[in-house]
DNA sequence: CTTGGCTTCTGAATCAATTCAGAACTAGGA
DNA sequence: TCCTAGTTCTGAATTGATTCAGAAGCCAAG
C-alpha cells in the first residue's frame, strides 16, 4: 500500500493539495468545518502529517543545531566539562526551541559526511584538533557555526579562554612566590614555535603565556626547562621524572594541562619527594580530578561558556551571512590556588 | 545571487545534473576526470554539497532519533539520572552512528509540534506523564518509538522497572525486620484504583507492590496509614507529618519517591524523633541525595536502561513496522539498604 | 446594478536532490 | 563485420510538501 500523502487526502475529500496543506498549516486560512472533515479523513487513512523533510527542504529552516563533539558520542555524558558546557548550550537553545543535535560518526574520516548530512541551520564545534576533517566539511556547508575552546580559526567565531593570559597568571602566581628553578610541561609537538602562538593551538598560547611571565619576571625562557609529555597521566608522569632528575632540581613544575600535572604529582612522590614542600605543580582547566588532588589550577566557566556559544550561534550567527562579524570572545578565567604550591624549598 | 545547486553547478560544466549527483555521491558512476573537474567548479562557485533536507526527503532516511525529555532541555545535563540514561543511549546510538535530537519545545503544549516537525527515523520517550500531549503526536506520527520509563502503554515497547516487584522488594524488607505498623506516602490521586495497577502509572504500581507485600505478611491493606503527598520535598514532609500524627504511631513510613523520602526524614526530625531508632523511612530511585540522606532505597540500572532502550528501537524497532511485536523489558533493580531503616523500636 | 472587499479555495511552480531505464560510445571476441 | 558487454552519461519521473497569484462566490455599500 502506498504512502498516504497529501495527494491522497486530497483525492479523498475532493479538495486541492494546498487545501489539505492550510488545513495543516494555516488553520485561518480556509473554513472550520472543511478543517475538520479533512483532519478526519487525515486520520482516518492513517495520514502522519505533513512530512518534515518535505517542509523543511521547501522551508529552508530546521530548527535545529548540530554540536560536534569527538569520535565518542557518549563522551557528551560522560565528561563533566563536556556536560556543563552542553548544559549552558541547553539552556540557551531551548529559550528559542532549538533542537540540539548531537552528532555521532564511526570514525574520525566519516566526521565530513556527517557534518554533510546533517539537516541543520548551524552548528557548534567543541574542541576539535585544528587538523581535523570536520573543519574543513564545515567551512564547505557555508552554515554559520561557532568554535568552542579550540582551535582558533581566523574569520570563524569563537569562544574560549584567553590561555595566553591564563597561562600567564598561572605562571607568575609561582614566580611571586619566589620561584627561579620552573619546569614546563606540554604535550605539543617537540619544536613548538611560540613566535606563532596566535595561529596555533592552545598549547601554543599556554607556553607564550608562561614566557611573557618569566620575561616580566627578569628571567630567560631559555633558563626553563621545557620538556614534552604525552596527553595522559602517565605522559606526565614521565615527563615530570625527566625534569626532576634535573641538577638543580626544579622547584616548580608548569603542566599545561590537569591530566599532566597529575601525573606530575606522581612522579614526585615516586620519587620519595612530597608537594609542595620540595616541589610545587601547577595544572590548567580544573577538572574534578584536580580538586581531589589539591591541585593548583586555572578554572574556565564551563555552562557560562555554552551559553555564551549558544547565544553567539542562536542570536547573532543564524541571521547574518556565515563569517560576517566574526567574534572572538574570551572567557574570564580564574586562578584556583590549592595545596599544591607553595614557597620554594629554600625560603 | 541565486543560491547554487546541483542544477548550477551542471550548466556550468556542461553535464546534467544527475552527473552532478554522482560526482558526489557515487564516485563510481563517472570518469574521475570529470568528476574531479565537476568538483572543483563547486568548489570555485561555493557549493555547499548536496542539501541534506532534499537528500533525505528523496532517501527516507535521515540516521537520526528523536528524544523527548521534559520542557527544559537542559534538564538533559542537569539530573544525573537523564544524563547516565543518556550515557548508555548515545553508546548504543553511536555504533549504528546514529545522532541524537535532543528536542526542546518551550511549553508543553508545543510538544506536539515539536514532534511534527522532528526529521528523525524515531523517537524516545523519556518518563513523560501519562497524558502528555506529545504521546498523542507520537502514536500519530507512526514512525518507531520506545517509552522509557512511565508510563506503559499497550501496544507501544517499553523498558522500565518492574515496579510493582521493586516495591515488594522494599516493602517485605521492612517488614522482614519486624515493622507493623507502616505509613505510605505517594503523590498519586487519592482514590487511586490499585486494582488497575497495570495500565496506570508507576505510582500505582508501587502501591501494589507494597500491598503485595503487606498481605503476603499476613496483614491487611486497610491497616496500612495511606497517605498523598505532593511530589516535592515539602510535599513529603507535609505527608509525613499527618502520619507521624497518628496513635499508634508508624513505626516505618515507605515513599513511592526519593523526594517524598526525603521530607519524611525532614519531618521525623521536627518532631524530635530520630531516624531509625523511632521511624525507618524508606525512598525509591536512589536519586544522589539519597545516598547522602542515608537513605534505604530502590536503585535503576540508570545507563543500561538507556543502552536497552537504544538497542529495542536501532535495532529491531526501525525495521518493523512501528508496533508490530510490541516489546516490555523490564531492568532488573535492587535494594540499597542505608542508615534509613533498622529494626522497629519495641525490639 | 455595479463596485469593492472578504473569505474560501485552486493550479502551477518551486524546493534540491535521487533514481531508473536507457542512450551513446568503446572495446573485445567470434 | 557483427554481436555482446561494459562504461559513461542523460532525461524524465519522483520524493512530499509550501507558496503565490488569482479565481469564484458572497455580501454590503454606493
């Protein structure tokens, strides 16, 4: 048995298409009593509704904005910065009933088509690498979207934290203490060019971040001890033993990010060392995990921050043409002093 | 400036548009050269790639699911039940790569219109109330959907709790210690007809669950105190109050929810009684407050409900025809037995 | 009696793709 | 040389609605 459709209504009551789409549609525009007859019969054969698809393609609006996560669609649910952030975005998207479509693809190549399949008029892009494919799918929709945290595209809004800056709290907050002995560790690749910082990832933005704080301070970048660590606790754990075999030893360590640092904490104790009494470490981002360990830390408004894109997205980017007034908003961030800084061991 | 088309794109190079299409979508179908050529004149006139609307309009399919949540959207990131349930779908969601429609609706009579317009191969039903008019849209829509939750409708797969045995759980565990003497608080209408416990809600169930229990202990339903409380936690602890009211006193007070619960411990201590040495309080859902209120309660399998849920409507559901072998799974549950409850206070 | 203004309804064009049967051409084997 | 098979491309139909200009009918005012 065939689809029953419009056409077939229409048959069916002996009125034109377009009598069926009002009686749908636009209730005001033919008489109550024809309305009527025709939503019963609509009924009567099982009618769905009008087609969204259908009305959308003629429409040219869904409603609807697709978020792009990573590879793991569960990862929305799992991960407490994720959560927040998607939180802020809710409530924001639901202010003007939009829809939020969380997309989900097999592998990181099919991120293109799913970006090319989705019925969407925008879409929001959390945290992707700055060579991922999606980024380029999503330059092709020629839809309005916004970036969140990373990475900076120049001409497409976007709202994260100023992590240079940030950087630099974090880092002078260990100099005012009193140290002159840092380590640094971050997961970027080994000949990071920080003269680039602004075109490069966050972990670019973080270490340009720690040298204007150690140049404000009278020190050279080239006196720190900049060692890469692979993205993980245990990454940092290793990369931390590396700058604790140093001679002299440093004082402070400067992890880029929390799962770093916490390694970094581990390999102090390995090492029969305790925090912060003979070493002080620093993390950055305050995930929960941080607060356990008493880390020292940057904190970012995570629902602040969804809402933000939300509004940047929703109120701004849908009306104008895609990359018009591009925005670049940053994010107050906030210093979050626990029990694992403190004064050097010599004072 | 028209916008550019698969029709755009064929006149410009010469071929028709069904070459266009395949270009794009069946790589297979042409000389690599053309379509390599037909590429890049998209490219050059800023094609979007096929629109996804009209693509799906023409396939059928549009690889996503709808979610009905309540009216706030973000209540999807807010309440750690909906987020672990949303957890254990996306799992399922993402293997078939599958994007989720988290739908927003801005009151709760939109809700049909929001299910009208959703372009999905699906939905899920998120605890919605009996008589919420999305239900109604949904049965009209007659695309696949599964309830999870509440409330059971015939017909219509469901994958919930086996509340009426949860309840029986919980109840013949106070009275394995010895209580007599109980008090109910549910939230359900008054003269609520435990004899329909089937097609009604869960607060129905649970009731009968508890008077399960209370006959197989050889006791009788009339002697148990019942009593409505509004679901909230003043509601609860209005309830309670009345009960605690009564000569002789309850020695056990069993809520049909957490919140209900955890007004009665409120309302135990106004009275200066204590928790358990007076009264044991019992809750259901073990929502996080009630771990730490202490209370004994009745734990869901949060996000293997949602993988359930997943796995009922990707894999069987979109395939049949929607309500063709109408499936109820029931989750198994279990009790959490807190500080709440202990034997009663003659022993 | 005509004109103007309503309300109610219709026909045809449009939205942007996909799909299917088949045409044109090339190449290879008998 | 003819027949078959394969590749590459096309035309027309199809998907299910919305939209717009306008037609028909009716009533009241001039």
């Amino acid at each position: 048995m065939a689809r029953v459709t419009l056409k077939t209504i229409a048959e069916a009551v002996g009125v034109s298409r377009t009598t069926v789409s009002n009686a749908f549609s636009r209730p005001d525009q033919l008489a109550p009593e024809l309305r009527q007859r025709i939503l019963d019969v609509a009924e009567e054969l099982g009618y769905s509704g009008p087609d969204p698809a259908a009305r959308t393609l003629r429409r040219g609006r869904s409603g609807v904005v697709g978020v792009l996560l990573t590879e793991e669609l569960s990862y929305a649910f799992t991960d407490p910065y994720a959560v927040a952030f998607l939180r802020g975005l809710a409530e924001i998207a639901e202010i003007s009933s939009t829809s939020l479509l969380l997309m989900a693809w097999p592998d990181h190549d099919s991120a293109e088509a799913a970006v090319r399949e989705a019925i969407v008029d925008g879409f929001i892009a959390f945290c992707l690498d700055k060579d991922h494919p999606a980024l380029e799918a999503l330059r092709q929709r020629r839809l309005p979207y916004v970036i969140a945290g990373e990475p900076y595209l120049d001409g497409v809004p976007f709202v994260g934290v100023d992590d240079r800056a940030a950087a630099h709290t974090v880092a002078s907050y260990l100099l005012r203490l009193g140290h002159r002995r840092l380590g640094v560790l971050h997961p970027g690749p080994a000949g990071i060019d920080l003269a680039d910082a602004g075109s490069f990832g966050a972990v670019a933005a973080r270490l340009a971040g720690f040298r204007d704080a150690v140049e404000e301070a009278g020190l050279s970048w080239d006196d720190v001890a900049v060692q890469h660590a692979i993205h993980s606790r245990e990454g940092g754990r290793a990369g931390a033993a590396r700058l604790l075999d140093l001679h002299p030893r440093p004082t402070a360590i400067i992890a880029t990010t929390d799962l770093i640092a916490l390694g970094a904490l581990a390999a102090v104790h390995d090492r029969g060392l305790t925090v912060p009494d003979n070493v002080s470490v620093t993390g950055f981002d305050d995930i929960p995990a941080a607060g356990e360990a008493g880390l020292t830390t940057i904190r970012q408004p995570k629902s602040e921050k969804g809402r933000t894109v939300g509004r940047l997205l929703l109120d701004d980017g849908l009306d104008d043409a895609p990359g018009g007034g591009a925005r670049r908003i940053l994010m107050a961030y906030e210093l979050i002093t626990r029990s694992s800084t403190s004064l050097p061991p010599e004072f």
